[in-house]
C-alpha cells in the first residue's frame, strides 16, 4: 500500500498552522516577510507504513532540491530535538522517494498512534544528507517557533486582516515557520481546556456518588455497631442473672 502525502502549494507565507489536522491558507502575504525552505508536506501515521516500516513521499519531493537520487540516507528530528537516521530510497517504477528502516521506531519512539498527523519541512543543499524537520504545529498560544527562535507579537497591516494581531517567529512568516492569528489561539485554548473541565465535573460526580456511597456504609456499620453492641449488652446480663442464681442455689439452696 503506498503512503500518500499532501504537499503545500507555493503560496508559502499565506499557510499557517491552526490545528494539528488542519493546514489552512490565509491570504496575508504582506504581514511578514518570507524564509525560504525546501520543501514541506503533510505525514499520516497509518497502520500499513507502520506494519512495513516506509514511509512514501509524494511524486512533488522529486523537485525537492534537497534530495537526489544518491542518497541513501535521510535524518528526521523531532520537535525536542532527538534524531534518528534513516534509510532513503528512490523508486523508480513509482518514481517517488521513500524513507525506511526506521520510521517505524521513530514513531514508537515519539509514541505516535494510527492516524496522528506531522508536518515536516526537508532542508538540505543536495550535497550533504537531507534532513526532515518537524515542525511546530502545537496548539494554542505559541512561545517559539521550531527553529527555537522566540514568537513575537506583531499587528497586522494588511488589507485583509488590519489590526488583527498574529505570533510569528522572528525570522519572519512562511509557511514552515511559525505564524498563528492570537484569536485563532485564544480559541484553541479555549476549545482544549473543555474536555478538561468536562473530566473535572466527571470526576467531582464521581467523588459526589462515592461520598454518598460511603455515607451509606457508615450507616451500615454504625447500625452493625449498635446491633452488636445491644447483643452484647443483653448477653452481659442474662451471664449476670444467671451468675446470680447460680449463686444463690449454691449458698442458700
């Protein structure tokens, strides 16, 4: 099964990232400047490249500038980081690249689960081994970009969008870097804590019936408690009445 990928269009600065699945096209191309990469697409994680451990890249990577055909290896790097070297081949009957013996465990590693989404950016000058980028594509509001260069806060000017206010990397807008609308994060927050107030109530629900619930069982024991207790104070005096007659049969009888 081949692995498809969805590569960006040219229009670069006008991309931006407002959900993890989701790439959306803003027409704001004056807001910053551009920042030239490579080439950047979309990656799925799906049971059938997981199972064979490739991943393809779309027939659009062959104009990469970054990769030719005499590679034979490729490194990813996460977000935090961490490498890991892979295998890159050509096919020449799909004519397409793809990347093996090792996708699989960057995966495990980064503990990713069918159907999770990357965005990725290849840089490279086509001499020296490629290197896949993952880019920063968290929610809400953003600190840096994945180049570790802070988000700065700017306004925009264009036509579009006058005084809506946007993060960007301080390199500048483009599609592989950072650039997100402050509404759009403000909404995400507002979306993601949700669920988590949600399981809040859930829990304070679930505390609510289990007070209740032992509310119950203490009643249980202390109604067991003075059951036992009125036993135990019956058997004390019919001991003591018959103690007492036993007594009175042997020194008076």
């Amino acid at each position: 099964m081949v692995f498809h990928v969805t590569p960006f269009g040219p229009s670069c600065c006008e991309i931006q990232y407002t959900h993890p699945n989701i790439i959306k096209e803003e027409a704001d191309a004056d807001d910053a400047p551009s920042f030239s990469f490579d080439y950047c697409f979309l990656a799925e994680v799906t049971a059938s490249n997981l199972k064979e451990d490739k991943l393809y890249l779309s027939v659009e990577a062959t104009t990469c500038t970054a990769l030719n055909k005499q590679f034979q290896e490729i490194i990813i790097v996460n977000k935090e980081g961490n490498s890991w070297t892979l295998s890159l081949r050509f096919s020449e009957s799909d004519g397409m690249f793809y990347i093996r013996r090792g996708w699989g465990k960057f995966c495990l590693d980064n503990r990713c689960a069918i159907a999770d989404l990357f965005v990725f950016n290849v840089v490279g000058d086509g001499k020296t081994t490629p290197l896949i980028r993952h880019l920063n594509t968290d929610r809400g509001m953003s600190k840096e970009c994945w180049c570790d260069q802070p988000a700065e806060l700017f306004t925009s000017g264009s036509v579009t969008n006058p005084g809506r206010l946007y993060y960007c990397c301080a390199r500048g807008s483009h599609k592989r870097h950072l650039f997100k609308w402050v509404d759009e994060c403000l909404v995400e927050e507002v979306e993601d804590i949700k669920p988590v107030i949600r399981g809040m109530n859930d829990d304070i629900s679930f505390l609510i019936l289990n007070i209740a619930r032992l509310e119950k069982e203490i009643e249980v024991i202390k109604t067991a408690h003075v059951r036992k207790r009125d036993e135990c104070m019956r058997n004390v005096v019919v001991c003591g009445v018959g103690m007492a007659i036993l007594c009175y049969y042997y020194f008076f009888v």
